[in-house]
C-alpha cells in the first residue's frame, strides 16, 4: 500500500475545464462522476463541457496561437523540460491517481508515467531542431526556400487506456512546434490530464496554449470545434470506429488528421525462436496495461512444433499472476476499466469457447465488486472465433498454429487492423522475410513492446495514419512553406 492518502491524490485535482488560463465550471454548473473501477465507487465530479465551452476553449487557442507561434524555441524546450522534470518527481501522486480512475497496477502507472514524461524531454530536443533547406532550382535561374511553420490551433483527443502518455505524445510536439491546443481526455479518466494542465501552467505554459475540456456530451462538445473554421488540426487517438467518424467530420475543413486507432496485434512464434524469450515477451506483449493497449499482442500465431510447450509455458505464467485493487502491493492484475469492457471481454471467451477452444488457465470473470477478469490462455482457437478478428482489450492469450512461414504471414495479416506485429525468430534471414512482408505499421522482432518516444509510433489499414514521436513526430505539427526567391 502506498503511503500516499487516495483522498488527497484525489483532492490535488482540480475538478473543472481549464480554459485560457483559468480553471472554471461548465456552463450552468454541470458535472459528471468518475468511477474508481476496483470498486465501482465515485471518486470525484468533474466539469461535464456544453458546446459553449467547447467554443470558449477554441477561442482561448486560437487567441494565443501567433504570440505562441513567435515565441522562441529554446523557451518552449525549456517548458517542456521543466514540465518532464515535475512529472519524474511526482511520479507516486500522479500514478495513485491514473491508478484510482483507471485501475491498473501502481507499479504500470508508474511505467506509463516514465514513458509519458519522455516525450517532453525528447520534444524539448525536438523543439530546437526544426530546420528548413536552401537549394539552387535546376534550371539555376532562381533560388528555393522552405521553411517549417506551425499548424496552427489543434483538437486532440485521447483515450482512457494511458491517460498521460496518449495525452503528452500530442501535447509535446504541439508545445515544441508552436501549436495551441484544446484536449478531450476520455470522460472514464479525466483526472490525470487536468493534473497535467495544472503542472503545465507551473512548468510555465502561457496562458491560452493548453486548453482542457471535459465532457460526456462528447459528440456534440467535439463536432462544433472539428467543424470550426480556425481549427487546423485534429489528432485522436481511440476506436477505429470513432476514427472513421472524426475523418469525415474533418472534411468540412480540410484538417490535417493524424488518427491512432484499434489494433489487432498478431504474436508470431517460428519453432526456432528462443522460447524463454518469446515467452518473456508474450507476457509483456499481453499483459501490459492488463491487455487495454492497442499494441496488445491480440493473436498468438505459432508454429505447431511448439505450440505446446509456448502455450503450457505462457499459462503457468499467467496462471501465477495476482489479480485485485492495483493500489494493493505486489498486485500484477487490476480491473478492467468498466463493466461493458468486462463483459465484452466474456462475450468473446465464450465465443471462441462455444467453437471448440479450450482455456489452459482462467475464462471467466472474478466474482464481486471491480470489474476483474482472470489472466486466460485459449489453444485449439479456430479461426473464425471473434477474437481473430475482433480487440480484445483485455488479459486473454488465444493460440493460433501455422505450419509454413507464408501461412503465418497470411495469418498475421488477415485483418483489417495494421498497428503492430511481434516476431520470434533466431534465423535473420526468415525474420528480414517476416518484417518485410507485414502489413503493420510497427514490429517489435524478439521483443515484446515496441513503445519508445524516440520512435515513430503508428499504424497502417484501419489501425490509422501519422506517427507519434521520433522526429516523425513533430512533422505532424510543422506546415512547411516554399519561397521561390529571383535573383
Ligand atoms: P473511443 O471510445 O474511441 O474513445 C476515445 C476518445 O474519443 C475518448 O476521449 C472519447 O470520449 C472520444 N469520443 C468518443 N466518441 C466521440 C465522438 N463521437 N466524437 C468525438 N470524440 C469521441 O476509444 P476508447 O475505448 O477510449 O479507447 C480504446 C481504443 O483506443 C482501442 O481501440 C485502442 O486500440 C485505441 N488506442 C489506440 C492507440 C494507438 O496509438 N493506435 C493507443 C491507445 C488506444 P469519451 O470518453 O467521452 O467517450
């Protein structure tokens, strides 16, 4: 147990919007709850925004863009490496407090706020990088300049899985280019972002650049400052579902979109891979965030020679994980994020169940209060059970078989979803033919997470478009503009 009181944590956060500046009420005083999913229990009311103080929030970014704008690159860098400093030393508070609204274990909130506070740092890096090019036409008669500008005022919207991490892959880039911001974090856990507002006024952001709106009327908070003509951009990270509805709603203006979406994750496991390791990285693949991750390894695909011993192996590991309060010490396995999740997690056990499979460990629901499911392995998975197709979101490991390498890679790759892929080979010439022919965005090769602020983090098909982090990361923030200059 930690020794930091949960009502404290709770109580540093300010419960309202944050707009220009100021931490204010909804309009006409609304407030929803947010729940603590290891008990079901209301943790605090926020500020639920109506669509006039979404208005006010695109306001407030757009009246401080071109001061922001001109303002020096060193002094952004600093900010955001002020910024990452105060979250490394509040680490403990800020992760009882994603732990309080999310549920996951301490020590991953932890992890996840080691991950988040990178990408300050490495934007504060970025944010004196940004360069241009000088070159002389073909032709010789006249000269090329280009520059690199800010975007412009941006939308970001994020999900309740990382409630930092999502939110400072899009904030960092924005603060090092040059952007102002409105951000959405999602309504199951708003805490951690209106924290991170707070600490970002202290690190020294200017007034007006940051801009945080909460919400359950989402849709109808969201569509007016999509469709408003001063918005220039809008990054979300969430469903695919969703995903497809913000793109068209981003037509009206022509936005520069990033999206971030769903992801069904294939494992692969060749029978020359070095098994303590595949199973060491299966853990993580699978068990990071108690599965809620996009880059969960959603479909083991292994080669029948050890399929077996892979998936006995994977089961006595995860049959041994701790499962309950992730505030509790030495909890490996906290709830999932709300019932719906829970019970969509259920539905598809059952599914793949009903056509033939079998659960080496775990397969059902923890009884009582939370929302827990217990760490399961499936085998003898058919392919045309849900979880082939569908994200899982949740601790559950079905195994799939392949018996040629061609077929894994047609295995990996029937799905609608390109994220990321994992691949265990010792062979490098089969791993260059593996990598190669995924169609996913990201492949961690004999490891098992790929995550790295100093990496280009996206995907391709219906897992989206634009890169988070790595240099590629600020690009999505940077207009660049050509001057033909005579002589
Ligand atoms: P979600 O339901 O799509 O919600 C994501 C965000 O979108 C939330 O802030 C949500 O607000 C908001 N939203 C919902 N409906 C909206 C609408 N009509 N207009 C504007 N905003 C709307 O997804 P989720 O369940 O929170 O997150 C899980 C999904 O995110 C998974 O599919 C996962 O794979 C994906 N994800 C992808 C990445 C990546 O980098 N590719 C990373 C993490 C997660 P409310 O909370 O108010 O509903």
């Amino acid at each position: 147990m930690s020794d930091l009181s949960e009502k404290s944590v709770v109580e540093s956060v300010k419960p309202q919007l944050f707009i220009g500046g100021e931490w204010r009420a909804a309009e006409g005083g609304g407030t929803f709850a947010v729940e603590d999913p290891s008990t079901g229990d209301t943790l605090v009311e926020v500020a639920d925004a109506t669509p006039a103080d979404g208005k006010a929030a695109i306001d407030a970014a757009v009246a401080a863009q071109k001061e922001w704008a001109a303002s020096a690159p060193r002094d952004r860098g600093e900010i955001l490496r002020k910024a990452f400093e105060l979250i490394v030393e509040r680490t403990d508070e800020i992760a009882m407090l994603m732990t309080l609204e999310m549920g996951k274990p301490l020590s991953e909130s932890k992890a996840e706020i080691a991950y988040g506070a990178e990408f300050f740092r490495w934007f504060s890096e970025e944010a004196v990088r940004v360069a241009g090019r000088y070159s002389v036409a073909p032709n010789g008669a006249t000269r090329l300049l280009t520059l690199k500008q800010p975007v412009g005022p941006c939308l970001m919207i994020t999900p309740w899985n990382f409630p930092l991490a999502m939110g400072t892959r899009k904030i960092g880039p924005a603060i090092a280019a040059g952007c102002t911001m409105v951000i959405k974090p999602a309504s199951l856990t708003p805490l951690t972002m209106l924290y991170l507002a707070d600490l970002l006024a202290e690190a020294g952001l200017p007034k007006g650049v940051l801009n945080v709106v909460t919400t359950k009327s989402t849709g109808d908070v969201m569509e007016p400052i999509i469709r408003d003509p001063r918005l220039r951009k809008l990054t979300f990270t969430g469903s695919t579902e969703v995903g497809r509805s913000l793109v068209e709603q981003s037509a009206e203006g022509l936005l520069r979109v990033s999206m971030e979406l769903g992801g069904n994750a294939p494992f692969l496991v060749f029978g020359d891979a070095d098994l303590d390791k595949a199973v060491d990285g299966a853990m993580l693949a699978k068990m990071r965030n108690i599965g809620e991750a996009c880059t969960a390894a959603n479909r083991f695909i292994v080669h029948e020679s050890v399929a077996e011993e892979f998936s006995t192996r994977l089961a006595e590991r995860m049959k041994s994980l701790s499962v309950g309060r992730g505030t509790e010490d030495g909890i490996d396995v906290g709830p999932l994020v709300e019932g719906k999740q829970r019970d969509k997690v259920a539905e598809l056990v059952d599914d793949a169940v009903a056509q033939g499979a079998r659960a080496l460990t775990g397969g059902k629901a923890v009884d009582g209060a939370g929302y827990f499911y217990e760490p399961t392995v499936l085998v003898d998975v058919p392919t045309e059970a849900r979880v082939f197709r569908e994200e899982i979101f949740g601790p559950v490991a079905p195994v799939f078989t392949f018996r040629e390498d061609d077929e894994a890679i047609a295995m990996a790759n029937d799905t609608e979803f390109g994220l990321v892929a994992y691949a265990f080979t010792q062979d490098y010439q089969r791993a260059i033919r593996v990598y190669e022919g995924l169609e996913t965005g990201m492949v961690g090769l004999n490891q098992g997470i790929v995550s790295n602020p100093a990496a280009p983090f996206g995907g391709v098909k219906a897992s989206g478009f634009g890169r988070e982090g790595g240099t590629e990361g600020i690009e999505e923030y940077l207009e660049t503009k050509y001057v033909g200059l005579a002589l």
